[in-house]
C-alpha cells in the first residue's frame, strides 16, 4: 500500500475516533493539539505522505491518548502496516525519532 493511501486511511481512522486532521502549510512538523475542547491532529501540507503517516502513527503509539486500535475496525492491510511502523519505533532511539519520525528510511535492516 502506497503512503498517500495508507495516510487516507489513517485520517479516517482518526476522523472516526472523533479527531479533526488538519493539513496546513507553515513551518511546523505536525501532531496533536486540543484547541477549546476539540482534539486536532496538524499535518504539514509540505510534507511528503511518508512522514505525515509517521507522525500519525507516532500520535497513536503514544500511551496517552485514548487511542485503542483494538476497539475499532482497522482494514488488515492498514493494520499491519501500522504494526509494522510501531515494531520500528521501537526499534529506532528516541533521539532519532524526532528527526523523521518512522520513516522507512530510519527502519532497521
């Protein structure tokens, strides 16, 4: 599955769970924000796909939000996917993380 199709779905998923995703040009990476009780998740427009797919998964591998894939209907494609992003998280030091967050590029061989 191509990046710009699995970052489609991701947006549902967390459309679905009650998030708004944002996608905006600016100077910023992208992630979480809760702005007068509503719960966003900003993308950079300028971004290419892989890296918005790592910041959404970075967002849902976090422990604190409420989040829980498990209660949900993931396609199998997407979530083994996303499986295989978050085993590569972990896999990655943390001050690595911040760089590109689970790029490919950054996955152990």
């Amino acid at each position: 599955m191509k990046a710009e199709k699995l970052l489609l779905e991701l947006e549902e998923i967390l459309e679905n769970m009650g998030y708004t995703v944002r996608k905006e040009r600016g100077s910023f990476k992208g992630g979480y924000c809760l702005l007068e009780g509503e719960k966003i998740i900003m993308l950079n427009k300028n971004q290419p796909a892989d890296y918005l797919v790592g910041v959404i998964t970075r967002f849902i591998y976090e422990d604190e939000h409420d989040i829980a894939l498990d209660d949900i209907y993931v396609k199998p494609a997407v979530r083994k996917l996303l499986s295989e992003r978050i085993k590569a998280t972990r896999a990655i030091p943390s001050d690595q993380t911040r760089k590109n967050p689970l790029s490919r590029d950054n996955a152990p061989a």
